[in-house]
C-alpha cells in the first residue's frame, strides 16, 4: 500500500488512494495508521476515490485520528486538492470535489497554494439544535461560563473570544474536551480560542473534535473569522495560529473563501508487517 504524507501549517495527513487499500478503512484501521510511534503518525487520513457522480473530480473522505469520519477539513482539503492536481487527476485549475458535506470548489493559485469555496456559513444547524437565528450561546465548562459562536462551515465550529494574554495562558487540552462534547453539541464540535488583534486580523488556538489540540485548523480558521466578522470585524480576516496563518475572505451573506498553502512531505510504502497487522484490527 503507498501513501504519500502531507501538511498544511503543521496540521498533518496520510493521502491514499482507494485503489491502493488492501482492505476497507475501518476505524481501528485509521487509528494504527495515524499512530505516531506504531504506524505512520498523523492527525488523520484522507481518502480519495473515483466520485459518485458527475461534474467532480474526486470524492475525499476524511477520517480523524480516533477513528471517526469528519464531514470537513479546510487544511486537509488543500491538501488533496493539491495533491489531486500533482497526481493527475485533473489538469483544471477550478474544479469540484465531492465530500461529505458536498460540493467543494477549490481554484490552484499556485505549485502549493489554492483557495477553497467554503459556501456559505450557517449560524443555524443540526449541530447545535437549541441555538437561536444568531448561533449565539452560553455553557459552562472548566469551572466558568463561556459566551460562543456557534458556526457551521461544513462542519460545527464553537468560536470563543477571549481577552488579552488570556488566550495564551488557556489549557486548551483541558478545557477542550468538555466543551466538544457538552450536551448543548449531539455531534460533538469543534473548538476555536480566539483573540482579535486587529480589525482584521484575528489569534486563534484550535481543539479540534476527534484530534486534541492542533497547530491550526482550516475550518477552525474559518469559524474564528466569520465569527469575528460578526462581531464587526473587516473582512478579509487574517487568521494567526500557532502553524502560520490563513486568509478568510467573508462575504455579507456570510460566504466563504478560505486561502493557504499545502506541501507534501513524503511518499512511502507500508512495511507487510503492519499491512498484516491492521489486516487483523479489522
């Protein structure tokens, strides 16, 4: 099985081709594979296959490294679509890809940058039923109460502004957890810290749903700016996390386009031995 391992501001994937898999990717299979001391080591898998229908190039699947299959993911995205495009599958610089939360349109800006069309963000969603029209809530968690915006852009974002130093000083990894799977979220959400620096540019830590605490996070990126923007922020909204930093362009009717770089890292083959090992994790 050959793989090809990428990354977007530290945030890591494993890319195989469902061509390439020698059994079905199961979740304990996702959980060996991103395993950083037994099997490659990364923050997830993308998986990419012949799509189901026409007009796309591609369908990605993306899986987290618990195991669980997430519906987005702004860094992983570019990191396929740029991926798609070196591997040949197409040579158009506009085209679609099909994911689970459907269409994506990304536009290659360059050897290892594109933008994505996000489409449009929704402060309303399935995600966080008891939400009002404006996505706004209160929880309680870690000891205290915090103020959110809830977002969704393929995925739930839960955007939480703080003030000052505070941010830096958050326990992120102690904190996170609770707030991804409080009972205000059936689904669990994804967790942006967010600071604003200026009137357009934005300090965000991220904890996402099903990974911990990551150097950045497309999507995270996305929510923390539409949330700013929301809050009279300008627009477009530079995003400064701990792996670098992504441009989010947002719209008045909240539509989304996220920009940024991805490269490869390396291109292998799993050892037979751990091909057999995961044969068996079933």
């Amino acid at each position: 099985m050959t793989f090809e391992k990428w990354q977007a501001l530290g945030n890591d994937y494993v890319i195989v081709e469902a061509a390439q898999l020698p059994w079905e990717l199961t979740p304990a299979r996702v959980r060996g594979l991103c395993d950083r001391h037994r099997g490659i080591g990364s923050d997830g898998v993308l998986l990419l296959s012949p799509p189901d229908g026409e007009g796309y190039v591609a369908r990605l699947r993306i899986f987290n490294p618990d195991g669980s299959e997430a519906e987005l993911s702004g860094n992983g995205a570019r990191q396929a679509v740029l991926y798609l495009r070196r591997r040949g599958w197409t040579d158009a610089r506009a085209f679609s890809v099909q994911t689970a939360a459907g269409e994506i349109r990304p536009t290659i800006t360059g050897e290892t940058t594109c933008t994505l069309d996000m489409g449009r963000a929704r402060l309303r969603s399935p995600d966080f039923p008891s939400g009002g029209d404006d996505g706004r809530g209160t929880l309680e968690a870690g000891g205290r109460t915090w103020s959110f915006q809830h977002v969704s852009v393929g995925n739930p974002q839960c955007a939480i502004f703080v003030d000052g130093d505070e941010l830096e000083r958050l326990d992120v990894a102690a904190i996170g957890p609770e707030i991804e799977r409080h009972r205000l979220f059936p689904n669990r959400t994804n967790v942006s810290f967010v600071r604003a620096v200026e009137p357009s540019v934005v300090r965000a830590r991220i904890f996402e749903r099903g990974v911990g605490e990551t150097l950045s996070s497309g999507t995270g990126a996305s929510g923390a700016a539409v949330a700013h923007v929301l809050r009279g922020g300008e627009s477009p909204v530079t995003v400064r996390l701990d792996g670098g930093e992504l441009e989010v362009d947002v719209g008045e009717d909240l539509h989304v386009d996220l920009s940024g770089w991805a490269r490869p890292v390396y291109r292998g083959e799993l050892a037979p031995e751990l091909v057999e090992e995961l044969d068996a994790a079933q």
